[in-house]
C-alpha cells in the first residue's frame, strides 16, 4: 500500500475513534450520603442552694406540757435536714424544699416531761397540716428537755417551693391533749390558762384515820391546762384533754385535836356533777399535832364545762364537811 493509502487508513481509524468517544456514556459518580443533623444535649442548670427567711416573723412563744417554747427562726431552703443537723460546712441543694423552724424549749419543772417530735404540725392558713421530716432524733433536743433546763433545735417540714407561710403556725399536741398554737406571722394571743381562782371557805371535818378534829381553810386555788404539780403523775399526764382541766386548790389544814400524819389523799374528794372524785395527787404534809396546821395542795381533773362543784373534807362516813366553789366560764 502506498503513502496515499496509509494515510487514508489512519484518518479513518482516528474518526471511528472520536465517535466512540462521543457516544459513550460517562460513569455515574455514587453521591455522598446526606450528614445526620446534630441535635445539641440540653444543658442541665444546676441547682442553687436556696435559703429565704420567712417575711414578718414574730419570735413568738408558748407553753405546753410545762415546757415553754420559742421559735427564733424560720425559713425555706433546699438544705437536706439531715445536712442542717450535722451543720455540713458546704452542704449541697436537693430537688426538695423544706420549711424549717428553729427553736427553743425551756422546762420550767422538776421532771422531764413524756414528749417526741410527733406531736408537732405545720398549720398553713388553708388550713392544710404537713408533718416534720422524722431526723430520728437529730436537732430534737429542744422537745423535752431535763428538768429545769433548755434546749434548741429545729424542725423540718417539705414543702412547695412558693408556700405561702403568712398566717401559719405550729401545731403542738395530738388529740385527745387540748393542742397549743405558735404563730408565726402573726401576734400571739394572750392564754386561757392558768385561770386563778378568787375562792375561800371553812369546815370542820373528822381525820380518816385518827378521827382528830380538823378545820380544812380553802386559801385560793386555779384551773389550769398543764400539770402545775411539781412531780410527775402518769394517771392524769402532763397536759390536760380538750374536755378538761386541772383544779388545783391551796388548803390549811388545823388540827384542834388529835394527831395527823403522813399524805393528806384521803381528807378529800370533790362533788362533780353528785359524784365524788378522789384526787389524782397524794398532797404531802409534814406530821401535826393539836394546835399545829399544814398548808398544802390537792389536785383534781375536772370537766372543762363544770361551773359547780364541792369541796368535801374529812371522814365521809362521819358528817363530812363542805364548801362549794362556783368555777368562772370561760
């Protein structure tokens, strides 16, 4: 073949190359698969130790059972109790809230008085009543004292985060014990009791066990809600029930003859509604002799709704002697 046809075959080669070129189809590049979007963690504020004094607190008191108590704080925190009684240094906040009170007891008798922490209630002014936190014993010194002495302490009470605490008071006693209320907000009323008498009278009467002559001189007397007896007595215990009070009454005792020894119990009993009543202490009273006389005290309870009732002396079964006593209403 000659140059001619050489370059002849070449120009064609080269033209069904082009059109084969031209008319194939191009390799599909596989797309990327679409990015998920991100959707950000929610981020968690974290909680704030709350602390917010109860607005117009009065540090009010009040006795019950003998022990007088005052409340010298209060306010709402997310404090866990049982942090504030171990008084952590650092404590850290708790989903809940909780109304604290702090206070004080004083035991103004000679005994420590039979009383826990169950018988406290917050009060709000709906009237709704909320429970302490049970610590087990922490921050409950204040509740019973000993003896003549003082406490402090504080309970703990859960509640909303805006409890409305205006109006609210602590609850003291459960039935059927007549309960005492400490305001917070609010003045505290003066009490009912003790309610002194303005009493007095004279009678003869035979001893019970010597058959002396007596003459019994009723000196006053008063009605009361808590025990005023410096002892304690199980029978009738520390605070009086919702239907009843403590009439105690001062008496001289005259011996004009004979001899008397020993408790006074049984030269008396009190006419309540016609039916005599033994009382519930056993007066002391040193031994007198003729010409001698003892002052004591004779304890009864009595219904809170008696206005009157008799005060009988000496032997009953020898021409017992009487004086009536008319009780205020109250």
């Amino acid at each position: 073949m000659g140059r001619a046809g050489i370059a002849g075959l070449l120009i064609l080669l080269l033209a069904a190359g082009c059109g084969a070129a031209a008319t194939s189809t191009p390799t599909a590049t596989p797309a990327s698969a679409a990015t998920p979007a991100i959707t950000p963690e929610p981020t968690e504020t974290p909680l704030a130790l709350v602390r917010e004094p109860v607005a117009g607190l009065l540090k009010n008191q009040v006795a019950y059972a003998g022990v007088t108590y005052a409340l010298t704080d209060a306010f709402v925190s997310n404090e866990d109790p049982r942090d504030y009684a171990e008084d952590v240094a650092s404590p850290e906040p708790s989903e809940s809230f909780y109304a604290y009170l702090v206070l004080s007891g004083n035991n103004t008798t000679q005994h420590r008085p039979d009383l826990d922490a169950g018988i406290y209630s917050l009060l709000l002014a709906d009237g709704k009543a909320i429970e302490p936190r049970d610590l087990f014993g922490r921050g409950e010194a204040f509740v019973a004292p000993a003896a003549g002495a003082a406490a402090d302490g504080f309970l703990a009470f859960e509640v909303d985060p805006d409890v409305e605490l205006a109006g609210a008071s602590l609850r003291i006693g459960k039935t059927p014990d007549r309960p005492a209320s400490l305001f917070l907000t609010t003045a505290q009323p003066a009490p009912d009791y003790p309610v002194v008498l303005t009493v007095s009278g004279e009678a003869r009467g035979i001893g019970v066990t010597n058959g002396g002559q007596l003459v019994y001189t009723l000196l006053g007397g008063g009605l009361f809600i808590d025990n005023p007896l410096e002892f304690p007595n199980y029978d009738t215990g520390a605070r009086a029930n919702q239907d009843e009070l403590f009439l105690v009454l001062d008496i001289r005792i005259f011996m004009e003859s004979g001899r008397l020894e020993g408790t006074f119990k049984d030269q008396f009993r009190l006419i309540v509604n016609g039916a005599p009543r033994e009382p519930w202490n056993s007066p002391q009273g040193n031994s007198i002799g003729p010409g001698a006389a003892v002052d004591t005290q004779v304890g009864w309870l009595i219904p809170a709704s008696a206005r009157e009732v008799i005060l009988q002396v000496g032997d009953p079964a020898e021409d017992p002697g009487t004086i009536p006593i008319t009780l205020p209403g109250t």
